[in-house]
C-alpha cells in the first residue's frame, strides 16, 4: 500500500494544475466586456449587503484557518509573484489605480477611519510587534536589507530620498533627537556629570543640538556660555593616557569624528569641552568650571 502522502506535500502539488484550470478560464471569460460590467455591478451589489459581507467574511476567515487551503493560496501568490509578467502586470494595474485620485481618496478614507479605531490601533501594534520580535523574520529581513543594499543604484535613490526629506531643517533636528532620545541610554558618566551640573547650578540642555551641526546629538549643551559638553569614555574615545591610539587602531575612524567634531564647534563658535571617562570618575571637573568662570 502506498503510504498516504502529507498535507504538505498534497498542499504544494495543488497549486499548479488548479490555478492554471482556474486562471484560463477566468481569462478567457473576462476578454467579454459585458461579462465584465455584470459581474462588477454584482460583486459591488454584493458587497453592500452587510449580512452577505459578515457571511463572507466568516467564510473566509474559516478559509483561512484551513491548512491546505493557506498554503495552496500563498504557494498561488509565490508563484504569481516570482513570474516577472505577472509581477509587472500586477503593479501596473496598482500604478494605474493609485494614479485616480478618486481610489486615492476612498482607500485614504477607509486608512484614516481604520487607524482612528484605537482597537484596530492597538490589533496592529501587537502584530507589528509580534512579528519585528519573530527570530525568523528577523533574519529574512536582514538579508533582504542586504540585497536591497547590493542592488545598483538603490543607495544612490535612497540617499536622494533621504536628503530630500532632510533637507527641511524642522525634520532634520526632530529625527535626529528622536534617534538620540531613543537608542541612546544615560551611560554612568553622563550620570555622575549630570549630577555636577546640577550641583553647580548650570543651566543645559541634555541630548541635544547645536544650529549648524547636523550631524552630532551631544550630551550636553550649555547655552549661556556656549559650551557643548561631550562624556568620552576613555577606551573609545583613545584616551591617551589608558587607551592610547595604536597603528592601525579601530577607533581611529572616532578620532577622526572626534577631530572634526570639534573643528566645526570651533568655527561656529561654540567651545567644545570633553570630559575623559577617569576625569569624571576621579571627581576632576575643572576644565568645565575654569570654562564656564571664563565667560
Ligand atoms: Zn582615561
């Protein structure tokens, strides 16, 4: 006796032979445009009877729950996807539905009437976060960003499309706070300098910008007397007398950063104060207290 084969297996087979049958006939049935104007006019009337929608819907909910039934759809949708034809033709029909600002306006106001929901919200928001946690996906998608990145012209297009949001000042700043804000915790030093500051009564501003310098969040910026007060630590930052710079050094690149980081402060006339990491630690704050005695 044959043993019985898997659903897996049944499921993969399915596909081909079925979608096919399915697909020419479909074909050839919508080349009649009466057909085609019948059957729109049935479908939309369809769809506006709440009680057939709720049915379907269920129907397709319990479709869906089906094993052989998903995977013969996402194994039809691979194989639709992977075939350039089809790829191309399915995005045209997209180009050509976004470019009707009427579709536009409905699929905008059926988002924004979803998205108001704070049920719907918070549905999305645990699936988000369901599936960014997901080791799987994680690793798909770090190798799709790889492939992405390897594509000719893709990091031309998007430095482009970078810059041109960039270019808005408000934007600029606002992301590069919400970066900072976001990725960067409080190291210890900071901490212990946070605490001087507030001992000595300094006004600052934490985490922060400086007009002019696009690129760099400090960690601490005092405006009175333009200061900008960075917390190196001394293994990355090279401290020369635990960490000094070898040859060949990777910290080298942080040099460099540090070097012209300060350069540019210099010009814009900010004075740049780096506290090293044994400064702070051993208590020893005078370079910012004879700084901001200075002015
Ligand atoms: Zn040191």
């Amino acid at each position: 006796m044959r043993p019985r084969r898997s659903l897996e297996s049944r499921a993969r087979t399915l596909p081909n032979l079925k979608h096919h049958r399915r697909s020419t006939v479909a074909k050839n049935a919508w080349r009649d445009p009466d057909l085609r104007a019948r059957q729109s006019i049935t479908t939309k009337k369809a769809w506006e009877d709440p009680v057939r929608r709720n049915k379907k819907s269920i129907e397709m909910k319990r479709a869906w729950t089906d094993f052989v039934y998903k995977a013969r759809t996402k194994a039809g949708m691979k194989l639709c996807w992977t075939n350039p034809v089809r790829k191309k033709k399915g995005r045209d029909i997209m180009k050509r539905a976004w470019a009707c600002s009427s579709y536009r306006a409905k699929i905008s106001a059926s988002q924004k009437a979803l998205w108001a929901d704070p049920a719907f919200r918070a549905k999305m928001s645990a699936i988000q976060k369901r599936i960014q946690n997901d080791p799987k996906v994680q690793i798909k998608r770090s190798i799709a960003l790889k492939l992405s990145w390897a594509r000719p012209g893709f990091r031309d297009r998007m430095s482009i499309a970078r810059k041109k949001s960039m270019a808005d000042p408000i934007v600029r700043q606002a992301w590069l706070l919400k970066m900072s804000r976001s990725w960067k915790k409080r190291t210890k030093i900071e901490l212990k300098l946070l605490d001087w500051l507030k001992q000595n009564q300094v006004e600052y501003d934490e985490q922060s910008t400086v007009v002019g310098i696009r690129n760099h969040v400090f960690d601490f910026v005092i405006p009175r007397n333009e200061i900008v007060l960075e917390a190196d630590g001394c293994f990355w930052h090279a401290c020369a007398e635990h960490y000094p710079l070898k040859k060949d050094d990777r910290r080298c690149s942080q040099a460099i950063r540090d070097r012209r980081l300060a350069d540019r402060c210099l010009e814009l006339g900010w004075r740049i104060i780096r506290l090293w990491e044994h400064e702070i630690n051993s208590g020893d704050f005078s370079k910012l207290s004879v700084a901001l005695k200075g002015k």
